[in-house]
C-alpha cells in the first residue's frame, strides 16, 4: 500500500548539551517520510521557499519519496531553533519563522487522492481537515497535534479528531488536551473525541497505546548516546504508520507491531542531530533493533 | 527459602491529591515484608516504640511474618509525613522524627543468621553494612538507598554496595549517585560499584533493570486510580525479593519474572492509602494482573 503524509519541511536549528547544528533539514513530514520509506511507498505533501537546496529533494527522491506534492513558493523555508538541556524530554523553542508555512494551503495532487493510508503530522487543524476533505476514503488516518493548536484551535482540533482514526499525541499534551492528570482518564477521554485509539508518546519512556479493547505500552530503547530528540515524535509515526501501510492489516496484532518499529525508528533517530542517523539505515539494522525491544521487554507467562 | 529484611516500621502521615490520613502503618520493611508475605516466609528485623500498637504487631503475624527481630524499645516509633501533589512520581517530605530509630543498633537474632535471601531497606549504610556481618553467606543479597544517604554517606554508601548482589533505587537518585545524566551510563557506573544488577524505578514508568549480560524493561500498570505512592518501592522490592525467595533461581529468565511481579505488588499498592490494598489480596488476583503486565507489554517477534 501507499502512505499520505502532509506535514513540516524545514531548516531547522538545534542546540543540545552534545553540540549543536545549524539549518539542517528538519520538518515533521521530512522526518516522518525517511522513517517511513524503509516500510513503504510515501506520498509527501508540503511547502518549501525557494531557498531550499536541490541536494534535499535529491535526498528525498533518493529515499523512494514522490515529492510531486512538495510545493515551491516565493519565499523562505519554514524555520525552527530550539534548545534541550540534560532533561532531554523538553524541547525550548527559541525562534519559530513560518515563512512559505503561513499561507500554506496544502494541494492534494490528483494522482495521490486513493492513498489508503494518511498521516497528518502536526500542523493547523484547519489544514488537517483539508486535506482530509480532498483524500477519498482512505483505509487508515492518523494524526499528530501539539500544545500550541490545544490552546488555540481547540475546537477545530476536536472536530478534526472526529474524521481520524489514531491520535499520536506527548504525556503532557495529552493530558492538556483531556484536563485529566491521570493518563488513563485522559486517554479514554481523547477516546471519547473520535479516535480509536491513541498513542501517547513518552519520550525516554516510551509510548502507550489506549483503544477500547487494547493497551499496549512499549519502552524507549535504553541508549548509552542520545545527541538530538529532535524528530522523534515523526519518526515513531513514520515506522509505525509505513509498518502498517505496508502489511496492510490494523488489527491489534499489527498495530503492537508497528508501536514497536516507531520505537525502533525513533530510536536511531535520537542518535544524530537531524536526519543523519536514519538516511542511511539497512533492513538489518531495523531487524536487529526490533530483536533487541523484543528482548529487552520479555519475560515468561505464569 | 526464607527472606530477611531489615529497615522501618513506621507511623505515616500522607496527603495527596485524594485524600489524607495520619499515623496509619507504614516504614519501608512493613511495606516490603507484607508485599514479600504472599511469596515466602519473611524474617522482619526493624524498631518500633512503647507507641507502637499491637493489632499492627497481629496484623504482621497474620501475614505469616516473623516478629522475633522486631525490637520494642523506650521512646516513640519512627515518623514520617509527606504530601504528593498532582505529579504522584514526587513525594515532598514535610516532618521527619526519627525517634527510636535514632540509636538502633539491629541485632540479628541466631534464627536468622542462615537466611538465604536478605534485604537491606533504605537504611544508613553504616547500618545496612553491620546487618550484613551478622548474616552468614547469603545467596542473595539486595538493597535500597536513597538521596539522604548518597548526600551524607557517600564512601559508607559505595562500600556497602560492594558487599550486595543487587541495588533497586529511584531513577533520579541513580543519577545522583553516579553523577551522569544518561541512564545507561548511570547504571554502569553503578555496576562498577560492585553489584551485579541494578533495578532503576521510574514510578509511573516502570523499572528498568540492568546487569553486565541483560537489560529488562518492565512498565508500571496504568492505573486509572492512583490514590498513594507511598510504599510502592519497597511493595516492589517485597514482590521481587519475594518471589526469587520461593522458586530459589536467581537466573535472568527469573530475575525478569521476580520484576514483574514487584510490578505487580507496587500496581496494587498505590490503589489505596497505607496498606490498605496490599493486606488482604489473593494470590489469584496477583496471578491476574501478572498476566495482564503479559498483555500490556506483549508483541510478536519478527
């Protein structure tokens, strides 16, 4: 199957305790598409300025993306700089630059309406929904959101989770979003909004799957070197929903499996500032990391 | 096989978000030996004051623990009051009085000196050290700590931990003791130490557990009602310590099961204030939600 994805491309900044780098490639979709084109086929909707280099679109076509859906627009790229100190669960945004991103207006080319699978990363619900609009019937649709829509489009975020199948979604903004601390009353909560079920991503800790019948959690992979959180969120979604996309089946079966190979990407992506860690991946290495979350999580039944 | 611990017994007073009671039961050995009374004979070796009641002393006989080490000496019994705000994985300590826990001097009694599996609760160093001379060549030795004793007992603290088999501590006291911010790196630093095993809880996020061949990953179970923290490390402890006490196997396949079962006492023991929960359970409800961890954490391997 194919997969959707209509997100963030952009230049983004990045301090942490371990160094920092400068304009690199960054942006939801860009990391989401990498993570997802070891497991399928992904269809890329998104803006960039005209400052955004050849050599990244190269990368991409490189990496099986169908960039037909990456408008060019008079402008700059979108921008973001952001700091994490030891506590490498916060990111601190210093400067956000929408640019082109401010009067975005997602296109669906004609060629990629029957996607079956659709992943909305986190960007304005309002676009969320409009591409949800312009996609015919897709099989599977999930979504990503953040604090700063919770606060200020609350009411298009919740109609917009009305049309979608899975949230992914941080500990602190679920419980934003919910108003409940406690994580099950807050996931049962988001439940109530629309979504089937919700993952609720943890950082160093994992995620954890609600639905009505299932919860499933998974551990982050303990890693003795983690450079740059950035774009982990993105890519957990890409392993997870290009897993999906390309076994085809969403039973609960599936979907553990896909939580694990999110964590799996999610995993080498915090290796490396910007995309450096997953561009060049094998399907070994994916295996052998998926192997190893299998050991470090089981134990025998009574 | 037996299991001796040493540590408090103590009078609570706690207030958390749902609610508050005053010098209810509590101490780290009761909670440890009531949690470890469901999978083996306990030998508790703690001190209480001329204050402390005896249906708390019928209640530990009812459990099947043996008392003989319980020592009853002029004074008050130890006391401890906290509070926990919305984010339960924080205790705020607002009173400590020490009382007759200020001068014990455990004295081991002769019945006890041969008890293969011994627990060293969160005691001073010094004291847990002069425990450990009295036994004679235990097959497993396992302790706690906490930031009082790393702040003020450092080099105690460090050759204790090179006389036991296994640490349990709080994620953020694991960092303090080995100074390093990195989990992975913490842990080895710990391991250098001398124990063979480190067990790092993260409340609400489960225990992790390393050692120089294995890493294990279990998760807390979500709970929908977490009333009071207080007790759930040392509730763990006497589930791990417990269960290793009975099948008497100290190899990684049960050192894995002995986690989840710790899991699992810790799960119940937050449902309700004190003891309250963990006092009267059955072992089939602690088979039950055993294997509901088995649910939560299961995936197919590839």
């Amino acid at each position: 199957m194919s997969l959707l994805v209509i997100g963030s491309v952009a230049f983004d900044s990045v301090e942490t305790p371990f160094g920092k780098v400068e304009d690199v490639l960054g942006g939801s979709a860009t990391y989401f598409s990498a993570s997802a084109s070891y497991f399928t086929d992904i269809k890329l909707v998104a803006v960039v300025g005209q400052d955004f280099p050849e050599k990244h679109v190269r990368f991409l076509k490189k990496r099986g993306i169908d960039v037909k859906g990456l408008q060019v627009t008079d402008g700059k790229t979108f921008r973001w700089k952001g700091r994490y100190d030891f506590d490498l669960n916060q990111a601190h945004t210093l400067d956000t630059q929408l640019n082109v991103f401010a009067s975005f207006k997602p296109r669906i080319p004609e060629e990629y309406k029957d996607t079956p699978y659709v992943f909305l990363a986190n960007i304005d619900p309002v676009l969320q929904l409009e591409v949800l609009g312009q996609v015919k019937k897709p099989k599977l649709v999930a979504c990503d959101t953040m604090n700063f829509w919770i606060e200020r489009k609350l009411k298009e975020l919740k109609e917009m989770l009305g049309h979608v199948d899975i949230l992914t979604i941080n500990e602190a903004e679920a419980r934003e979003l919910s108003k409940e601390s406690n994580l099950v009353k807050a996931a049962k909560c988001i439940l109530s909004y629309g979504p089937k079920a919700v993952i609720i991503k943890r950082g160093e800790y994992g995620a954890l799957m609600f639905s009505d019948s299932s919860v499933f959690s998974a551990p982050a992979y303990p890693l003795e070197s983690v450079f740059d959180p950035t774009g982990a969120g993105d890519s957990f979604a890409g392993g997870f929903m290009g897993y999906l996309s390309n076994v085809d089946n969403i039973s609960d079966r599936y979907i553990r499996r896909a939580i694990i190979f999110g964590s799996v990407m999610a995993s080498f992506d915090v290796e490396d500032f910007s995309l450096n860690r997953i561009k060049n991946l094998t399907n070994r290495e994916i295996e052998t990391r998926f192997r190893a979350f299998k050991k470090l999580t089981h134990f025998e039944d009574l």
